[in-house]
C-alpha cells in the first residue's frame, strides 16, 4: 500500500517562514493524517475514526479504504475488508492492486471460486503485480494445473525477489512435481533470519521429511520443525509434519499426541489421515488398512474437485458443471459454497429440477438438529 502523505510545508516558521503559494492539505487527507498518528499511538478505533471521517469528505479515497481494510483483517473481520475493497474498486476502478488482494482475502476467506477470477483479472491487467501472480498460482494449483502454478510463482518471485511467500510456495510445488534440486535452490537462496520464520522452518522440515538432499532425513527434519514449533506453538501443518517425522523415527506415542492437536486445530486433512493410518498400523490396530483406504479416497475426492473446479472456471454458465461441483463441494463439507452455486444456475434458470432438489436438500442438511 503506498500513501502520499505530504511533506511538511515549511522547515522553520521562525527563520524562513511558510511560502504563501502552497495550500493547506485536503480536509480528507488531515483526517487520515490524523488517523495515522492515532494507529502509530495503538489507538486503533481513533484510527479507524478518523479514516472512515476521509471517506465522508471524500468518497473516492483511496488510502482511507487501504487502511481500513487492513484493521478489519487485523480484526479478523475479511468480509467487512473484501466489502471495502469492493467499494474501493467501484469508485476508483484504476486504483492499482485492488483486484490482487481482493483475490487474496477471499482465499482467506476459504471462498476459492469467488477468488480465481479476481486473480485472472488482476494478472490480465498487470502482470507484472507479484501478488496477482501468486493468486493466480493458487488458482493453477487449486484446479490441479501444478506447472501452470509453478510458472505464476517463479514470475511472482522475479518481481519481488525480496518477498518470501512467492518461495515457500514454489520450493513445495517444485519439490512435488520432481525437482528436488530446483526446490532446494529456491529454499536456501531465501534469508537465513526471513520474517516468515515459522513458516520458512516449516517448509524446510517438510522438505527434508518428505525428500531430503538425496533421501529422507527425519532427524534434520526434527530440528526445523521444533524451530517452527518454537515460533508458532499452535501450527497445524507443523504439528503433522513432526507427528509424520516421530512416526519416522518410531516414536508413535508422541505422534499421536500430535496427530490429535492438529486435528482439533486445522482438521482431519488427507495428510493427517494417513499418519492416523500410520500409527494404528504400529500398534497392530486391525483397524488400520480401512484408514489407509480412506485416505486414499479422501485423496481422489481432492483430485476430482480439482477438476470440477477448473470445469466450472472454465465455462461458468454450464449448469451441469456447475451443479456437479455442488455436489462436490457439498460432500467435502462446503455447504454455503454449494448453496452458492445451486442458488447461481436458478438464478438463470428458475425451473431447473435438479438445482431445486438439491435446493431442499441442502435446506434439510442446514436445519438444527
């Protein structure tokens, strides 16, 4: 986000005075002056007073819609921050970066399919915007396209090379797709002390877990992840990939441990489910080759939505597509998404039988028990 914030006219009233020719500044942009003194003191609903007092001088204001969306997603409010940008861009269509973070927050927000267009949108009308790139990446590899997703990222971290999500994201892509050196040359080309600490120990414990130098190395990978662990306790992908490496090292009472933390904290994901499937294997639980089954269904159902998703991208008024990701996501537990999509082909064709079925369904489904 840049700011124009003016310089001060005059360096000495006493000995120079103040020129007569420059203006005083904007009533809109004292408020958000004021608004910015008031965030530097903590006092963040003075703040947030303050620029929300520049967008009633004025309307098309730019730097007052940045700021206050920033303090909702700092108050983990994204759609009242994705409300404000959305309003940013309809007054100030032109205004650059809009269409990336909005991109952006509604990948935060979980919403996947209402994200892919806006960083579609953005990388067409700059490409050369990092944070477009890497929404667009996350379109590719959300529908499956992982080269595509490979090409967005390296492009993302020519423009910024400075940045470090655009990396991390790369050297797992890179790492998945079967070039293990390319990952490791992306990964430690990175600062050895990056802001994203947590996140940069993470990645190098999962590549290490996962690939190696030339093979697994669970014992390095240890060291990573409790530096990770160390920064950002409550982790969720950390606390599997140590779960996973304790399985490696065959330690599977504290696995489990671990296992059930990152579960009650992001989820029973794929990952966790065949570490789960893992450690019953090693205590001899009969139980053991049915998890192992479904995680290996559970993985097929991703790779299908990957597909449906980039089918209903790809031509969004096909009301088969699209009822046919509904389907999808309602089964992986996207209700609202599913409804989303039903409510979007009735709302072009009111009479379709399918989408008012599913309609009832899901109404059915979303009454209180």
């Amino acid at each position: 986000m840049r700011f124009l914030i003016p310089l001060l006219p005059c360096l000495s009233l006493m000995l120079m005075g103040c020129p007569k020719s420059v203006p005083p500044p904007p009533p809109e942009q004292l408020s958000f002056q004021r608004g910015l003194v008031a965030l530097e003191k903590g006092e963040r609903e003075v703040a947030a007073a303050s620029f929300e007092t520049s967008l009633r001088i004025n309307r098309s204001f730019p730097p007052a819609y940045w700021m206050l969306s920033q303090l909702a997603v700092d108050s983990n409010q994204l759609d009242r921050a994705i409300q404000l940008l959305q309003t940013l861009h309809q007054v100030a269509p032109s205004e650059p970066r809009v269409l990336s973070r909005l991109a952006e927050l509604q990948n935060m927000a979980g919403r996947f399919l209402q994200a892919a267009p806006l960083a579609q949108e953005a990388v067409r009308r700059d490409p050369k915007d990092a944070l477009a790139q890497v929404q667009l990446a996350q379109f590719y590899e959300g529908t499956g396209q992982l080269p595509e997703a490979i090409i967005a990222l390296t492009k993302a971290h020519e423009l910024e090379p400075l940045s470090e999500m655009a990396p991390l994201a790369l050297t797992r892509l890179l790492a998945q797709t079967g070039a293990r050196t390319e990952a490791w040359k992306v990964l430690e080309a990175m600062p050895q002390e990056p802001k994203l600490k947590a996140q940069y120990h993470y990645m190098k414990g999962w590549l290490l877990s996962e690939y190696g130098r030339i093979k697994p190395d669970p014992t390095a990978a240890l060291i990573e992840l409790n530096t990770a662990l160390a920064v950002r306790p409550e982790y969720p992908a950390a606390l599997q990939q140590k779960a996973h490496v304790l399985l490696q090292l065959k330690k599977p009472t504290e696995a489990g441990e671990l296992i059930e933390k990152a579960g009650k904290l992001g989820g029973m994901t794929t990952a966790l489910l065949k570490d789960l499937a893992l450690l019953q294997a090693s205590k001899g639980d009969p139980k053991a080759p049915l998890l192992h089954q479904q995680a290996a269904l559970r993985r097929q159902e991703e790779k299908e939505h990957a597909l449906l998703r980039r089918r209903y991208l790809m031509s969004p008024g096909d009301a088969q597509s699209t009822l046919k990701l509904a389907r999808k996501e309602a089964t992986l537990g996207s209700l609202d998404e599913a409804q989303r999509l039903v409510l979007e082909v009735l709302k072009k064709d009111p009479n379709n039988t399918t989408a008012l079925d599913m309609v009832e369904r899901f109404m059915v489904r979303a009454k209180p028990k």
